[in-house]
C-alpha cells in the first residue's frame, strides 16, 4: 500500500476521525474479503499544526501577501511529509483548500484535494445545488465554488448573513468539545436556510470537518439522509478517496 501524509491539528478533533476512518476502512475490507489474521492497514505519518497559528494566519482576499504565512505554513508541513516518504498526501481541514493551488506549489507528492472531492461526491448523487456550511473562508471561497461549477453544480454558504455566523459559531464550539445541543442548533440553521430557499432542496455540503461530528457515529457514509435531506460528510469523503488511492484502486489525481 502506498503511504499515507496528513496535514492534521487544524482541528485535532478531525485528525482523529481521518486517522480511525482510514484504519475502519481497512479493517472492513479485511473483514469483507473473509481474510483471517491482522489486516493491512496503510502506513501513516501526520504533521499536526497548531490551530491557533493557523486560524491567525488567515489572510484577507484578494491580498496575496497577507496570505504569506498561512500558505508558508501548511506548505512546509506537506514538504516534511514528503521528506517522510508519504507517497501522496492531504490536509485534514477544509479552510486551507480555498488556498490549495498556492500551498501545494512545488510540492512533489499528489495531495488530494477535498473541494474536488466534494464536488464530485455532489455529482453522484445528482445534485444541481448546494448548500455549503463550514467556516467563513470556506463558505464565501471562489475556489470552492469553482470546483463545484466545473461539475455544472451551484453551491453557495447561506444568504442569511446570521446564518453564517451561527455556523462559524457552532465550528468554534465543536472545535471547544462541543455540547449536546449541537445537532439542534446544525438543524436549526439549515431550516432558517431552507425558509430563505422557497421551492428548492439542496443537498447539505457540511464542508468543514468538525460539523459532521455532531451526527455521532450513526451515519459513517460519504452521503447521508437526515431530516429528509442529503447531507454529505467533507471527512468520510476525503477519508475514503485516501483509501482508495492508498490501497491502488485510484489514481491520486
């Protein structure tokens, strides 16, 4: 199996569920296959960032030099990984892919990137429009929107300006521990939407790799229903299409 690189601590919560998810998944294909013995799990080796830098490193568009820092830092981490020997890597965190072209510049390891993941999770399951939930960066990023246009799909975060920060909000909680009201107050949010969205049901893109975890371990698919909705998870989708390249089903572009 090839090796795997991951760009983590941008949350710690998330690096947990990539790492576990990707050990499940070869666990499963183990069980499934009908194998006896230990099963073969992928070699992994993780960076883990300091969030706090991170987050205070964020940049303003369209300013390319006030993006120096947070660009220099989770380049860097993907370059030790390439020094590790990952044969390909990825970043466990949905915010850094609104700069994924200028962070991956130079680096000589595929990394796969989770917005055209997403786009493409979008795409199976037939959606033409898309609500996007996750931080600020991610919820306003052209290139996340550009990812899913390719795919001739509209997404777009909130309209309702407290919409949007009442997502920002939940993220910040989650990253915090969490509290036992956060599925409410994720339902809440995408009711307010859909009251602004008359006649139209789009599918929930939950691209920020904390809000997933508000459902529990009930759902473990890419795609889910939930309140009559689909909803799909930015984490199991970037964990699976790791797997698959690890184990040689796909190519990693």
């Amino acid at each position: 199996m090839k090796k795997i690189g991951i760009v983590g601590g941008v949350s710690w919560l998330s690096t947990v569920e990539y790492y576990s998810g990707i050990c499940r998944l070869a666990e499963q294909a183990h069980l499934a296959a009908g194998l006896g013995g230990v099963p073969a799990v992928p070699e992994i080796v993780i960076e883990s960032l300091n969030l706090r830098r991170a987050v205070a490193a964020i940049g303003s568009d369209p300013d390319e030099e006030s993006w120096r820092e947070f660009d220099a830092y989770h380049a860097e981490a993907l370059g030790r990984l390439e020094g590790s020997g990952a044969d390909f890597a990825l970043i466990a965190s949905n915010s850094p892919h609104h700069r994924f072209s200028a962070i991956t510049r130079g680096i000589g390891i595929p990394v796969l990137n989770l917005f055209d993941e997403l786009a493409a999770e979008a795409g199976r399951n037939g959606s033409g429009d898309v609500l996007v939930l996750g931080t600020a960066l991610t919820m306003g990023s052209a290139a996340l929107g550009e990812a899913f246009r390719r795919r001739g799909i509209h997404a777009t975060g909130p309209s309702d300006p407290s919409a949007r920060l009442a997502t920002t909000r939940l993220i910040e909680d989650i990253q915090g521990g969490g509290d036992a009201a956060s599925l409410g107050r994720l339902e809440a949010i995408v009711a307010r939407e859909l009251d602004a969205r008359p006649g139209r049901k789009p599918m929930i893109c939950l691209a920020c790799t904390e809000l997933p975890l508000v459902f529990g371990d009930s759902k473990g698919a890419s795609s889910f229903e939930h309140g009559g909705l689909t909803f799909i998870d930015s984490t199991r989708v970037h964990i699976e299409a790791a797997y698959r390249v690890a184990t040689g089903e796909r190519n990693p572009g």
